[in-house]
C-alpha cells in the first residue's frame, strides 16, 4: 500500500497533467499530445519528444512524495539511463508556475520537474518486434554485445553472501504471501509446489549465489529488463532502468537476462531467451550457467505474478480485469521452471 501527498503548495497533479496534456504546452507545438500513465508516473508523447512526470507517490522501495524527491529522481534517471541510451535522455526540464500558468522552464517557480527524452519508433520496441514476427539472431547479436559491454563495466556490487540469499529468501516468502492471499483465488496448490521447488534450489546450492558474489558477477545493472524497454533498430538501445532503488539494480547478468528471457516466452518468443542464455554465458565467459538461470526464471516469473495481482490491492487499481490473467501467465511459466528445477534437485550433482 502506499500513500498519496502533494507538496501543498501551487497546482496539483491534476493541473500539471492537464496542462502536460495539451500541444500549446509545447515548443515546437506537436499536432497531437499521446497520455499514458504508468505505476509511477505520467508519460506525454509530444511530436518528437516524450516528457516524464513522476506521480507524488510513495512506496516501500521509494518516495516521490516531495518535489525535492522528485527533481533527484528525474536526475538519477537521466544518468543512470545515459548508460544504456545515451542519445535518448536529453535532460530535465522545469514546470514552473508562471503567476498566469504552468509552463516548461521559463523563469517561474519550480512547480515539478520533468524527464525530456528524444522519442523513438515503436515498431523497433523488442515487444512490438516479437509480435509481428521479426526478431532475429543479428538483432539478438547486438544485443548480446551491448549487454556484454554493460555488463563488464557495471560496478561490482560488495555485499555479504548472506545478505544476497536473506534478500532471496525475503523475496520468496513475499511472493507466497501474497499469491496465497485468499482474496485472490488462485491455485494454493501451485503457488506452494513453486515456492518449495525454489526453496530447496535456494538451500542446495546456496554456494551458487555466494561464488556470484565473491567472483564480482553481482553488479549495479538495469533491474527492469523488458522487452518493452529494448529497442533494436539502427542501434541498440535500452531505456527505464530503475533509479530509484539501488539494492534493486543489485543484480546477477544472469538473472537480467533470464528476465528478459521468460518475458519474451510470455509473448511467444521462447527461443529468444535460449538463445541469448547460450551467447550470454559464453561472452561473459561463465561458464554452465543453466542452474542459475532455471532458479532466476522461476523467481522473476512468481515475483512478476505477485506484482500483477498486487494491483488489485490498490485503492482504485486500473484495468482490474487484467490482472488476474496476467498473474496466472507468469505462474504458468513459474510452474514450467519450476519442474525443471525439480528435476534438477533428483539429480546428484543438479547440473
């Protein structure tokens, strides 16, 4: 659950996003202005340019609640995103109360702050790719290299082993807390069968993690790994990482790249993750990594069915009819890896 506050003072969230809706907000003034709201903010589509603004929101792993909070978010996101899409965020901006009206920038008081990124063609977004069937190995290639490159200048994370699998263990008994809540009706018998097989991998080879660690393989990644967030057209280019958690951006590459992988199986592209998994391993030189990958794509996949069903927990959550399909997608592909992991633990060496 989370609380909703403004900052007191000047327009409300209603105003800004009115006003942000409108083309003669902008220069140069677009023919139409596209809305789309997000978990945590509210996106404007304007010609050739796309502007952020962050809900006044906060949540247990972070707080947009002061405009102050807000303008270090907007910072944090324009650099840390510059890692992966430096052509693409171009700065912030200021939304000022100019005594007769909001403005972007200009002279006035502070009212807000805004992400300005360049806008980009939604036919190259890797979701859009796999829906109309035009994936392949040269764009995954390059995708590959990117990654790579990213991930062997991403700083190493240094963090006790301990705290790696106490985070794990959390994270499970979190999901299957909530999966369990009876409000929801889902399968008991199934979120248990999952947690369990996750469990018992996480308590074998606990030593798994703990060598990511000592080895410098944990590092300060994206943590939002999606297909949605990928765009593969003249160059490679990955937006929305998250900025505003560091322990979040806390990752194994192999748990990324098995996020991306069990997303692209959820929309009909399996042999995207496989095939990235093998060139994944082999370009950072990691050896068999299938163990850690199988245990990653089991936990991404329930953690994913949590936050969807989570929605319903909100005060007025959007879309509620869509979320209890979208939990039970991600369980079915939980339950896929997490017979795969059963049958991984039957075996001595689980390889």
């Amino acid at each position: 659950m989370h609380a909703m506050s403004e900052d007191g003072a000047g327009p409300g969230l209603d105003a800004k996003v009115a006003f942000l809706s409108r083309p003669e907000a902008y220069a140069p003034r677009p023919d139409a202005v596209a809305v789309r709201e997000t978990h945590m903010s509210w996106v404007f589509l304007a010609g050739e340019r796309v502007y952020k603004l962050k809900k006044p929101v906060r949540f247990p792993y972070l707080d947009f609640s002061t405009i102050g909070r807000r303008e270090q978010a907007c910072r944090a996101e324009v650099s840390l995103n510059r890692r992966l899409a430096p052509d693409v965020y171009l700065g912030i901006e200021r939304l000022t109360d100019t005594g007769r009206g909001l403005a972007i920038g200009g002279t006035g008081e502070a009212v807000d702050w805004l992400v300005c990124m360049k806008r980009l063609d939604e036919r190259f977004m890797l979701e859009n790719l796999i829906g109309a069937h035009a994936v392949t190995t040269a764009h995954l290639d390059r995708l590959v290299a990117t990654l790579t490159r990213f991930y062997c200048a991403a700083t190493p994370v240094v963090l006790p082993p301990s705290v790696i699998i106490a985070d794990l263990q959390r994270s499970l008994a979190y999901n299957k807390r909530v999966l369990l809540d009876a409000r929801f009706s889902l399968p008991a018998g199934l979120v248990r069968r999952i947690d369990c097989a996750q469990r018992r991998f996480l308590d074998r080879y606990s030593s798994l993690f703990a060598a990511r660690l000592r080895h410098r393989r944990i590092v300060d990644g994206h943590g939002d790994l999606r297909p949605e967030h990928i765009w593969l057209d003249d160059r490679v280019r990955i937006i929305d990482c998250l900025e505003f958690n560091a322990r979040l951006r806390a990752v194994d590459p192999f748990d990324e790249v098995a996020y991306l992988g069990m997303e692209c199986e959820r929309l009909g592209a399996p042999w995207i993750g496989a095939y990235l998994q093998r060139r994944m391993s082999r370009t950072l030189r990691d050896g068999s990594a299938g163990p850690l990958f199988e245990f990653y794509t089991c936990h991404r996949a329930a953690l994913r069915a949590r936050l969807a069903i989570a929605h319903l927990l909100e005060p007025h959550p959007r879309t509620p009819e869509k979320w209890p399909r979208r939990a039970a997608e991600y369980l079915a592909l939980a339950d896929k890896s997490a017979r795969r992991l059963e049958a991984l633990l039957r075996t001595p060496s689980g390889r």
